[in-house]
C-alpha cells in the first residue's frame, strides 16, 4: 500500500469516520453503513501498489472460514429468535413482569441473566445476540426498564458466554494456540469471569430502571403465561450443546422444538410458518422473517470482513507486533502487552477469534516462553482480551447483530432505538478488562496454573529460556 501501514489502515478508518459522522447526523442505519464502507473500499483501491492484490485480498477477507461460520448461524439464529417471538416467549415474559412484579432493574438483571446461560450454553455471542434481542428486548422496555441499559445487560450477556464457555470458539483459539487445556484454562479463569459478572449485575441493578412500565396498555400487547413454554426450546438447544453436537444441530432441534410448541399453544399455526405468498413480494411466512431480519448484518459483517483482511494483508499488524515487542522487560510488562497487542488487533478486526489467531501463535506463544508465563496463564490474558472491549466496538460482529435487533424491535413494536455508541456502557466488557489489566500489574493468579501447564523454561520441544531468540515474530 502507497503510504505502508497508514495506507493500509485508510480503508477502515474512512469507514469509521463515516459511522461516526451518520451517528451524530442522526442517519445511523444499518443499509447506510454498506454504503460507507463500500466507498471506503473503494477509496483504499487507490492506495494500493497492487491494485489485483488489493482485490484479491478484499475477497480473501469476504471468504474468510470465520465469516462462514458467523453467517451460517444468523441463519438458523434468525429463524429460532423469530420462532420464540411468535410463539408468544415475549408475552410470557410480560406476564412474569406484570403479574410477579418483576418490572424495571429487577427485569433488567433477569434479561442480564437469560443472555448469560444462553451464551454459555450456546458457546455464541452472534446467537445470543440474535436470538435473545428480539425478545428480551421489547419486554424489558414495555416493563419499564431504561433502554440503553436494558440493551447492553443484553450485549453484555452475550459476551459473558464467549468469554467462559468452554466450547466458545475464542476459548478454543486462545488455549489451542498457547498449547494450554481447555479445562485449565476454563478453571483459571473462573475468577476473572465471576467478578466482572457481580459488577454487571450491580451496574444494571442500579441503572435498569427508571421507565414507564406500558406492558398492560400498550396497543396489540397482552400477557399470556402460556407463552413461557417457549423457552422448553431454549433448554431442548441447551440440552443438545451440552451433548457435544454441532452447533448448527442445536438450533435445528431447538428450532423444531419451538415448532411443536408454538403449534401446541396456538402461538403460530403451520400456515404462518411457511405459505406460498398470494402477492409477488409478500412474506412466505416465519422462517423468511427470520431470515430477513439478520440479512442486513450478514452483508454489514462480508464488507468489514473484507475491510479487516485488507488491513491485516496490508502489514498493519505485524508493525504493531514488533513494535510492542520491543518493551517487554518481565512477566508483568510481557502480560500487558499481551493484553495491549491483543485489544489493539481486535479493534480493527471484526472477529474476535481471528484476532485471537493473529497474535496467539506468534507473539502471545513466543512472549509467554521467553519470560515463563505459562500457557493457561497467557490463554487467559490473550482471551480475556479479545472478549472485552471488543463488545463495545460498533463496527465489530457481535455489536452489528445486536444493533441491528435491536433495530428491528424497535420498529416492530414501536418503543425506542438506543444509539449505537451505547454499546461503549457494556459492563461486562469494561470490568472484565480492568480486572485482567489488574491481574498483570500484581501478579493475582499468576501462579495458580493447571495440572497440564509446563513452564517455559522446562518444555522438552522448545528448549530453554537462553535458547529463545528475542526477537517477536508475528
């Protein structure tokens, strides 16, 4: 790229200054951001050296495995949040809220709560955002919750279970690549994970309240407990996760689970799920609106793909990684970089697992054995890091489909639209990256490594600590 690293950042950060620029407009949409981004593509083409590798490098990023896997689960994700609002989940939810008065913070936790056993079970946040959202979102409100709070105790649930489920595909990535064992890794970080969850729940307890509870006059609602039952499909999903199947497969027996009970309660009829539209253009039913409701991420989610791969092809990120490298004195300065590098990357990348893989086979791996931080220890730095401030980036995954939910609720059930820096209040994310900074300043849990961890100075592969060349490579 003409200009090196700078020139290869102008691509994303034309796109950045657009949203920003549409936000504080007010013309924040999400088919308005494809627009922005396209034209920041475009703009980049010119900085390019190799105008065919830029193009090559755009669709690289497009085809990326990771972007497969996320586009694949809005598909089934889409249709199981679609199922679980018609079947009438979201009137049961308003009749818990009105008839046990649970209203306001009190409801906002409870959603806070639903998010975080469905993300843990689920091992997604993309899932929980997309299927969760659209249902915990407009009872909330209706029942009196603070919107913007409401919404990120949502986001925020979504990135607890990313963060600690042991089938998370972060948590696979960051122990994989350190050489480390899941369950070593899933145990250290237990204490991490349950401190930045109590202050989640203290920051959504306090602010979540505040509105108007409108569930009993709002025009078109009603409560109805029968509609609870919908969330036997959530444990049937659950159920099969815990099960060691695919994911997809969960949310196909989640998804005919939420079939059969939306039949039985008279939620949905067969009809409703699928029919031959009688005017080109009409919905064919259930399963199309499930699908169109995340259409708009998917294509919001290819372009910053593209726009992300650009970057890393560019050599961004690997100036990035040898310039930290070169100020690491111990395991306390060799933890915060670990920390600093990996937030760093996982700002322009919009996947977190791909993050993960850019900095964890070479500088977290060869960090971490030049100054004995064992692998559990640095997969729990490196991970802890990519889940955190991570959910308060708009341009990132996550954010998008639980922006573009929330999007959608909003003018479905006619209640208001946060705005889209509001993911920046994520609690989740901010307390789980003050206490992982806070773990590397004082060394807390330093030595409390899994069974399976060698040290860097014993492992038979690599040698010793004198033998390690000093150089970071990325």
């Amino acid at each position: 790229m003409y200009g090196g690293a700078l020139g290869g950042s102008v691509p994303l950060l034309l796109f950045i200054a657009g949203m920003i620029g549409l936000t504080i407009s007010g013309g924040a949409d999400m088919p308005v951001f494809w627009a922005v981004a396209w034209i920041a593509c475009v703009i980049g083409f010119f900085f390019a050296a190799s105008k065919s590798d830029y193009c090559s490098a755009l669709i690289r990023g497009i085809g990326n495995s990771n972007g497969a896997v996320v586009i694949t689960l809005y598909f089934f994700a889409g249709v199981f949040g679609q199922l679980l609002k018609e079947g009438g989940l979201v009137e049961g939810l308003l009749w818990i809220g009105t008839e046990l008065h649970v209203t306001g913070a009190a409801f906002a936790v409870l959603a806070l709560i639903c998010a975080m056993a469905f993300s843990v079970a689920t091992g997604t946040s993309v899932g929980t955002a997309a299927a969760m959202t659209p249902v915990l979102y407009p009872a909330g409100v209706m029942l009196g919750c603070d919107p913007a709070v409401l919404a990120v105790a949502i986001l925020a649930g979504a990135g607890f279970g990313d963060n600690c489920s042991p089938h998370s595909d972060t948590t696979i990535a960051s122990a994989a690549s350190q050489g480390a064992e899941i369950k070593d890794v899933v145990k250290a970080r237990i204490p991490f994970v349950l401190i930045a969850a109590a202050f989640s729940i203290v920051f959504v307890l306090v602010f979540g309240g505040g509105g108007e509870v409108t569930a009993k006059n709002t025009p078109g609602t009603e409560t109805n407990p029968w509609g609870l039952l919908m969330f036997l499909s959530f444990l049937v999903l659950i159920f099969v996760v815990f099960r060691n199947r695919h994911m997809i497969e969960a949310f196909i027996w989640g998804i005919i689970a939420a079939v059969i009970l939306g039949l039985v309660t008279n939620g949905f009829s067969f009809g409703d799920i699928f029919h031959f539209p009688a005017v080109k253009g009409d919905s064919s039913g259930l399963v199309q609106d499930g699908i169109a409701s995340v259409a708009n991420t998917m294509i919001f989610v290819l372009i910053i793909l593209g726009l992300s791969q650009i970057m890393v092809e560019a050599g961004v990120i690997q100036k990035l990684l040898q310039f930290c490298g070169r100020f690491v004195r111990g395991k306390r300065s060799a933890e915060l970089a670990i920390i600093g590098v990996t937030t760093a990357v996982s700002v322009p990348i919009s996947h977190n697992t791909a993050a993960a893989l850019v900095v964890g086979p070479g500088f977290v791996n060869a960090m971490g054995r030049k100054f004995g931080i064992a692998p559990s220890r640095r997969a729990i730095m490196m991970d802890c890091s990519v889940t955190s401030l991570y959910f308060t980036i708009p341009w990132h995954s996550s954010v998008i489909t639980w922006f573009g939910m929330l999007t959608i609720a909003s003018h479905d059930w006619n209640i208001p639209l946060p705005s889209l820096w509001t993911s920046f209040m994520n609690p989740y994310a901010w307390g789980l990256f003050i206490v992982t900074i806070i773990a590397a300043l004082t060394g807390w849990k330093r030595k409390a490594v899994g069974p399976h961890d060698v040290d860097a100075d014993e492992d038979p592969e690599h040698g010793h600590l004198s033998r390690v060349d000093g150089e970071v490579q990325g």
